[in-house]
C-alpha cells in the first residue's frame, strides 16, 4: 500500500510547485494509470512516489509519503529502494555500465543493499525468470535493443523485491516492438499481483493493464476512477491526453451520427 | 522543383553491415511520404543518404542535380533539411533563439529574412513566447519541438522528419500533423520515419515499408493498410491502425483512418458502395 | 608495468629486447593479442620513436663517428647506436602499456580493487567512466551527424572548422550532464547510496601460479636495480 497525502512538491530553485494537493493511493495488487499533457508531473509524481524527491534531487516536499501505513520522510533512499522501485523512460541511462552481463546487471541492486551473494542469485534468476528474459541472462545488456533494456532494468528492480513499482513512460522511447516487449511484461506483472504506478501517453496499453486512472493536469489531479469511465471521458480530450484508438473511433461515429456497434 | 531520387542505392557500413540492398526510390517535390519498418529496415540508412550524411556503396542519390556522391553535406543541407530522432544530441544553445538561428544561418539567410524565418519557425512549433528560454529548462517534447523549429527554419524544399511524434503528447502530436500540413501547403517535400502507424496514416497521403534494405511496398495508405497488406506489415514488425481493423472486420473494405471508417459506413447506410 | 620500469633502468640494447621479448610478446601469443598489440604499438610509438631517431642519429652531441651526410647535417654512427638503445626502451615500454591495457577487463580490475578494500563508489566511478567511453564516441558522432545537417560546415578552412566545435562539444557536455542526473537518480534507486560494503558476486580468479610470478616480479625488479646501481650489469 503506497499513498501521498496532500502532496505538494517545488525542484529546487523553482519558482512554482509542480504537484499541488496531490492525494493519490495504490492498494496492493492494484495497477494505477496516470496520464496528463507533458510537464503535466507525471514524472514529478513518480520522483515523488519513489522517494527520489527529495532524497535524490533536492526541493521541497509538503505533505506526506506513506509506505505500508508508515510516513517515511526520515528514511534514506537506500532504505526505500527495496519498497518502491522505480523505472524510467530512458533505458539506456538505468544500466549501471559496470555489468558485463544481464545476469550481472539485475544483480546491481541486491548486491548493493548487502545481500548475501547465493540469495542475490536467486533472486536474479527469479526475476529474469518472471520477465521471460532467461535466454538474455549472459548478453551484454549495452547491446540489447531498447525494449530489452527496458527490460533488464524492470528485472533489476524486481530483484529488490519490492512491493510497489513506478514506471515513468517505460515505452515512451521504444519503438512497436519494443513497446510489445515492455507491455507485455507489465501484463504479466499485474497479473502476479505486482503494485504499479504506470505513467504514460499510451492510453492504449493504459487500457490492457490498469484497474485505475488518474489524469494530471497542472500539477493537479483532475480526474480519478475506473479505467474505462476515465478513458471515455471526454475531458481527457480536453487535457491534451489522445484517449485509446476505440474511443476516438467512437467519438468520430458519434459526431458523424452513426450509432453503429463496434466489433469486440 | 526539387525531386530526390535513389537508384539502384546500395549502402555497406565500414564494419560489413549491409543496410540498404538495391533501393529504387523516387519522391516528387511537394509529396508526403512516410517511410516505416521495423529496427534495422534501413530507414534512417536511406535518409542519411538524402542529405550526403552516408554516400552510396553503389547506385546514386539525386537531389534536384545535385549528386550526393559529389556534393558538400553543407551544400545538401540548404535543400534537405533533416531533423534527429533524439534532441540532446543537437541543441547546444543557450536560448531557443539562438539555437533555432543556426542553421538558417549556416545556409545563409542573415539580416530581416533570418529574423523572419526564425519568427515563423518559432511560431509553427508554438514556441514563439519562449525565445530567451534556456532549452533545457523545456520538457523533453517541447525540446523536440525545437529541433523541428531550428530545421524549419532553413526554409528547405525538402524536409525530413526523423520519429517527430515520440514522446509527444497529444497536443505535440497535433503541433506535428499541422507542420506537415503545412508544408504541403508550401509545395514542400515532406519525408517522416515513423512507427507510429495512427499518424502515418492520418497525415501523409504514401507509405513506403522497408525490410531488410528494401523496399517492400510502397503506396498509399489505404493500399498499404488493406487487409491483404498485414501479413507484410506483420513481417517487417508492424501492426495496422485501429480503424484498418476495425473497418475490415466490418467488411468495409480499405479504412485506414477514422475518417475512412466515417465514410465507408455513411456511403454503406446511403446505399451506395 | 614492472616490465616497463625494468625497461627504464636497464642500459644497452640488449636487456630491454630481451624484457620485450619475455616479458610482452610471449604473453602477447599467449593471450593472443599480438596483432592488435604490434599494430597499437606502432601506431602509438611511432611519432616518438621517429623523433628520437632523428634527434639522436644527426644531433648527438660529442659523437665523432660519421655515417653519411645530408647536406649541412651529419648522421653518426654513436647517434645510431644510441638511438637504437631508445628505441629498445620505447618498444619494451609501450608494449608493456599496450599489453596491460588488452589483457585486462576493467570490470575485473575494478573487482578485484574493492575486494581487497577499495570504497565501493570510488570502484565503481572508475569503473564505469571507463565504460562510459565507447558510449560518448558514439554520442559524438551522432551530434556531428546531426550538426552537418543544419549545415555545418566541417570540410571548409581550419578556422571554420574550429569555430564549428562549439556546436559540437557543447551537447556531448550538456548531454553528458543530463545524462549524468538520470544516471545518478536510477543509481541511487537502486540502493547506490548504502553506506558499507556490498556484496560482490564473483572475485576475478586468482591462481597460485598468478600470486608466484607476481612476487618473482616484483623480486626480481628489486634484483635488478640493485645490479645496476651496483654497476653488475
């Protein structure tokens, strides 16, 4: 169970707060989609999420950071890192650059918290495992196509176990392919249970893998509910967020006054 | 008018890779082409070759008289102007007008007619209230924006698009599909890679699909979206957009747009078609 | 590196070829890097090893012995003598350099460094700043692409061509700097900042015949400055 509770948040040296009064929870198990234009903060809420912010980057953070029912604003990032990982769009950026193999590199973060070397290999080879990538394991990660990389680094937080997962446009930067890969995954891991923030423009994939969506606006929540009611809602248009190719598709039948039924 | 044209364009990387095997490719001034397909089709060999980034292995690349093999990338630039996937590896400027003033400078504009370029670019990316903004203080997409802007304004007759709409949100990718209409307007060429089949097939009116250094269909996107095309779209990794599926599950015939599917079923319901 | 540093003490032609012979090629083979390791060392060593020549061969002071002339210079015949014993030196030094250089994985030495003690950041900031280098050439390439493309001009004047650096540098830098805040935030996700040791994986194989001819090594270098400062050999 992670939430933020009236959640404002300013980088340093910033003139304005780019996440005001935000309340945001997700249950265990549950998948929570966020969606807003660009510098909406999207990002600004998975840096919050994560911990990140402030630890990591500086600024200044109202409100609280619950993890489990507990306030962790004292803790340090090494402390959170096994409770919320975090993704990001960029895959190239989440290699550690110092692991030969994938095998290697999903061993980063265990190996960093201390763990003992026999159960950091099993937790590498549980989570390769879970991700499909077992044929990987001995490639070089800086040679993999973005998609792998993105899932090499999803791997790498799994293998800290920890409960909660923030993704931050994971697909933005890959192409059909890679997207297919990464979804794919994300599919898998909600199905076993895995609790994820997903961040993204791709309400299409939104659509597949979360229960929950939450549009921002200006730092702001502007919308929050089911999947599907905040996917069809026509405000989200108005956000600047493209809805999933079925609602658009509906939505120019309509204006054209065709009630036509789509097929499933 | 400037036309491009390939023949017979082969390409071999230095280290032995083969990227382009044998392309056949003519693009008449003012038409708007996507080119698509999957990783390693060879989509951003070809266009390298647009601009003498890359020069032919075999075969030529004509823009307007201009051979590639022979020409100055400095000189091409004037005639093709081509707009990188990733904007970090581009911008250096301190302010977005600076950064957009470069290369309309390097081809030569100065004085009231760079200012005017460099205005109107600024304006089409809707970038125009944030001249003196560090653009790095921009989010990743408004970046992009801006490195579409600095290639705008150079006032090309071609313009190539490398992937314009990754990373956009939705607003960006209207910015985008207003630039491109834009252009034709102007009677400008206007080439895009992209994978994102929803736009291709909104915005531009022929889609070139490649695999493995060739050239694999090349049509409208009608043609390129009809049911009997998938299975080639398929091999080279791409899926047909929404309302292709949807309009040849209804049996509508080629719909590769929303508006198509609009048009098939009032064309269906009035008896006609 | 030791080899290197015999290389330096030892006088005469002889000594050095020898070390070069024993201490770089034989290993060379063995590691099967000796082409690359001729050809990086040709390449590097060239322009030092050609001065030398030069220097030493016509300029010499106090050698008497003359070879040929070339108009008002005259090469002789200690000059070449000596030349040849630098030259011996620059083959024995930038082979042992080169062979280093190929027969050993960062990550393995980086390893091997915190196993014994090194702060693990510190190991890993030499780790991956080597690793990073290939990465940022390919960058730089690709911002060189992207800037000929806007017109720049890298085929014109020299000037030209300076001026047109900025343009170039300033993203690999910027870039880099970006770059480096994503990289430090996903480290620090991942528990980068745990102060104390952390686990390690594997340590680089360390054979009882390695540890032996590490310790002749370094015996034997010690042996030998005393023979020379004792005038032995």
């Amino acid at each position: 169970m992670l939430r933020l509770e009236g959640v404002s948040y300013r980088y340093a040296g910033a003139t304005g707060k780019s996440l005001r009064d935000v309340d945001l929870s997700l249950a265990d198990g549950e998948v929570v989609g966020v969606v807003g234009p660009s510098e909406a903060g999207k990002s600004t809420l998975s840096l919050v999420a994560s911990g990140l912010a402030p630890r990591a980057i500086g600024g200044t953070l109202e409100g609280r950071l619950l993890i489990d029912g507990e306030d962790v604003s004292g803790q340090p990032m090494h402390e959170l890192a096994p409770l919320v990982g975090i993704c990001f769009q960029n895959p190239l950026t989440q290699l550690s650059q110092v692991a030969d193999t994938v095998f290697e590199e999903v061993a980063f973060g265990p190996l960093n918290l201390g763990i003992d070397r026999i159960e950091v290999a099993r937790r590498v080879t549980r989570s390769v495992e879970a991700l499909g990538i077992g044929e990987l394991a001995e490639r070089d990660p800086r040679r993999l196509s973005g998609g792998q990389i993105q899932l090499v680094a999803v791997c790498g937080l799994l293998a800290m176990e920890p409960r909660h997962l923030v993704l931050d446009e994971p697909t933005a930067q890959l192409d059909p392919e890679g997207k297919r890969l990464v979804s794919d995954a994300l599919l898998s891991l909600a199905a076993k249970g895995t609790a994820m923030i997903i961040c993204e423009h791709d309400t299409d994939l939104l659509a597949q893998v979360c229960s929950r969506i939450v549009a921002l606006d200006a730092g702001q929540i502007a919308l929050d509910g089911l999947t599907a009611e905040v996917l069809a809602n026509p405000r989200l248009e108005e956000l600047g967020v493209q809805p999933p190719a079925p609602v658009s598709l509906r939505r120019a039948l309509d204006r054209a006054g065709l009630k036509v039924a789509l097929p499933a | 008018m400037t036309d491009l044209s390939c023949s017979a364009l082969r390409y071999e990387y230095p280290g032995g890779v083969r990227a382009l095997e044998g392309v056949d490719l003519v693009i008449s001034a003012g038409e708007r082409v996507a080119i698509v397909g999957q990783n390693g089709s060879g989509k951003t060999t070809l266009v390298r070759h647009f601009n003498g980034l890359l020069r032919p292995t075999e075969g030529r690349v004509l823009v307007g008289n201009l051979d590639t093999q022979t020409t100055r990338i400095a000189k091409l630039a004037a005639v093709v102007g081509l707009a990188f996937q990733d904007p970090d590896r581009q911008i250096f400027s301190g302010s977005v007008e600076a950064e957009v003033a470069f290369g309309p400078r390097n081809v030569g504009l100065r004085g009231a007619e760079l200012e005017a370029s460099v205005r109107e670019a600024l304006g089409s990316v809707g970038l125009d209230g944030e001249r003196q903004t560090n653009p790095y203080d921009l989010g990743y997409s408004r970046r992009k924006l801006l490195t579409i802007a600095s290639v705008l304004a150079m006032r090309t007759p071609i313009v190539v698009l490398d992937e314009p709409t990754t990373g956009q949100d939705a607003r960006g990718i209207r910015t985008i599909r207003s630039i491109v209409d834009r252009l034709a307007a102007e009677g400008r060429t206007v080439i895009a890679i992209s994978h994102d089949m929803r736009f291709v097939s909104e915005s531009f009116s022929r889609i070139v699909v490649m695999r493995g250094g060739r050239i694999v269909s090349d049509g409208t996107p009608a043609d390129a979206f009809a049911e009997d095309g998938w299975p080639l779209l398929r091999s080279t990794n791409l899926e047909p957009p929404f309302a292709a599926v949807v309009g040849a599950r209804m049996g509508l015939g080629p719909t590769p747009t929303d508006r198509a599917v609009v048009d098939a079923l009032v064309a269906r319901s009035s008896g006609v078609g | 590196m030791l080899t290197a540093a015999s290389a330096i003490v030892l006088g005469g032609v002889f000594w050095p070829l020898l070390i070069v012979a024993v201490a770089v090629l034989v290993p060379a083979v063995v590691a099967g890097v000796l082409p690359t390791l001729l050809r990086y060392v040709v390449i590097f060593s060239l322009p030092l090893a050609l001065s030398a020549l030069i220097v030493n061969l016509f300029f010499l002071p106090g050698a008497q012995t003359v070879l040929f002339r070339i108009g008002p210079i005259t090469a002789t015949a200690e000059g070449l003598s000596f030349a040849v014993e630098i030259l011996a030196r620059i083959a024995a030094i930038s082979g042992a350099v080169t062979l280093f250089y190929l027969t050993t994985k960062p990550s393995e030495l980086v390893l091997d460094l915190e196993r014994r003690g090194v702060p693990p950041r510190l190991a890993f900031v030499a780790n991956a700043s080597v690793q990073t280098v290939p990465a940022m050439a390919e960058r730089a390439a690709a911002i060189v692409a992207a800037q000929r493309a806007r017109g720049l001009d890298t085929e014109g004047s020299f000037v030209r061509r300076l001026r047109g650096l900025l343009p170039i540098v300033g993203p690999v830098v910027l870039g880099s700097i970006g770059e480096v805040e994503e990289r430090s935030m996903a480290l620090e996700a991942r528990g980068f900042t745990r102060p104390g040791r952390r686990s390690l994986l594997w340590s680089p194989a360390d054979s009882g015949a390695q540890r032996l001819s590490r310790w002749v090594l370094v015996i034997g270098f010690v042996g030998l400055v005393f023979a020379r400062t004792g005038g032995w050999i």
